[in-house]
C-alpha cells in the first residue's frame, strides 16, 4: 500500500489533501467481530466503488485486534489502512500493560490516536504525556492523529479555539517541521453525545489549528498537514464537515462500528462539492 503523503500527490484537487475517514473503535468488538467488520467494510467499500485515490480510510482497533486485522487487510490486499487508539512513551523496557512504537510498526500500522480525550481524562494524560507519545510515535515512523479540543466549560470560558490550540502547540514541542502527522478536532462536549458542533464552528476551530501549525512548523506543514472534524459524525452529517475548507476528513467513533453506516460516510465525495 501506498504512504499516506505519496497517497496525497493523487487528492483531490481543491486543498491537494487526500481526505481521511477514520474509524475509532474504542473498546469495542473482539478480533473475531473486527474480522467480520473488516470483512463487511471492505465489501461495502467496492460495492460502492471505492477509490482509495479520493478519501483514504483507516479504522483503529483494540490492541487485541490489530493483529488479526493487519493479516486480513494483507492477504487480502483491502484498500484499508489500521492504526492502534494509544501508544507508551517509551520504545521498551519495564512498562507492565503499555503497547510501544516499535511493537505497533511491527505490525505494519500506519497509524495511531494519540492524545483522545477520553485518555486525557481518564487517565490523566497531560499536554506533555501527550507531547511525548507524538514524539514516540514519530519515532517509530507511524503516524499520529493526535486530538486536541475543548470541554463545554473550555468554550464558555475562553472561547472555542484556546485550548485546542494550546494543546496542539505543547504537543507539537519538539517535533520537527517535516513531520508526517494528523490531527484531529474533536470538541469534547461533541463526543459520542449525538450533538456534533456545526460545520461553522468545526472550520473556526481547523482554521486556528492550521495558523497555529503554520506558526510552529511553518507555511508548508500547514498546508498539507491534514485535520479531521471528530464528534457524532454519522452519514447525515459528514458533507456539511466536508464542504468546510479546514476540515479533511473525520474521526468517526460509535458510527464506524457499523460497516453500512461508515461506508456512507466514507461516501462523502458523492454529495460534496467544494
Ligand atoms: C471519538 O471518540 O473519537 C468520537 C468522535 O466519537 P463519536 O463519533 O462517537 O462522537
């Protein structure tokens, strides 16, 4: 399969990003159901006439997943990429339950989540944990999606761009100006709650991540640097996420356990022109 930058040179014309649909499975399903979400997905996928050229997509799977979804999309050549949810900061060593960079390339991922606000606040995941699992990640040449984005009280209080700005600045610390990542928007209070943000406040917040990009990494890694829209997104909203200028693609969390559902929002293209 192809890199995703080299991928990129074939996007679609209007922003020269290849959009990404990304599916976050959380804890769910046992490598048995990924096999057969996989499976259904993927033949979905070409029933629709699927062109990995036009939107790329990528599903993240459990830890106890990947394995058998890397085999599947290998021996059967799918168009699809995987990314694992979480990584450890550190390449090895004592770290008893964590899953590292180099175990994750092992297995051929392309991708993984770092930085979800479900990590941040369940496990007292801090800008600077999160920094640091960008870092590894890149490390071990995968790429991060990394999450940024803002609580309910976050947006009454500063507005809506401050936190997920800030927290893309102290995650990007250190990281170097070519690097290959993709971040994601996902407005806390968005979040598996059915009440997505509009497609105004997802482009007001990816504009000020991509000036924020510009300002750390420079005019060129915010120009191709890809960010998605994450929050309730489901079939009936993804063309409004789409046709919004910043928004290239969406990480998609209790929508893309159906195979029928996500398919249709990997449709997108059909009723989007920007
Ligand atoms: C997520 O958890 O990344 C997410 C976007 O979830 P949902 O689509 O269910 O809101």
């Amino acid at each position: 399969m192809k890199a995703p930058r080299s991928a990129r040179r074939d996007a679609a014309p209007q922003t020269g990003r290849l959009p990404l649909i990304a599916g976050n499975w959380k804890m769910n399903l046992d490598h048995l159901q990924a096999i057969a979400l996989v499976q259904k997905l993927a033949w979905t996928l070409q029933d629709h006439g699927y062109d990995e050229r036009i939107v790329e997509v990528a599903v993240f799977p459990p830890f106890t997943d990947l394995r058998s979804v890397q085999t599947l999309i290998s021996a059967d050549r799918l168009p699809l990429r995987f990314g694992a949810q979480d990584l450890s900061p550190h390449a090895s060593g004592a770290y008893t339950g964590d899953i590292s960079g180099p175990l994750l390339k092992a297995l051929d991922a392309t991708y993984v989540i770092v930085g979800h606000s479900e990590r941040r606040s369940l496990h007292a995941e801090t800008d600077q944990v999160v920094g640091a699992k960008v870092r590894a990640a890149l490390d071990s040449a995968l790429v991060p999606v990394l999450c940024v984005g803002e609580t309910a009280e976050d947006r009454e209080q500063q507005g809506a761009s401050a936190v997920p700005v800030a927290q893309l600045r102290a995650a990007l610390d250190g990281v170097p100006a070519d690097a290959d990542l993709v971040v994601a928007y996902e407005p806390v209070w968005a979040i598996g709650s059915g009440q997505a943000a509009t497609p105004e406040q997802a482009q007001e917040v990816c504009t000020a991540l991509r000036v924020a990009l510009g300002e750390v990494l420079g005019a060129e890694a915010a120009d191709r640097t890809r960010i998605l829209y994450g929050g309730s997104v489901k079939r009936d909203n993804i063309a409004d996420f789409m046709r919004q200028a910043d928004v290239d693609g969406a990480l998609v969390g209790g929508a893309s356990l159906d195979a029928a559902g996500f398919a249709d929002i990997v449709r997108f293209p059909k009723h989007v022109t920007r």
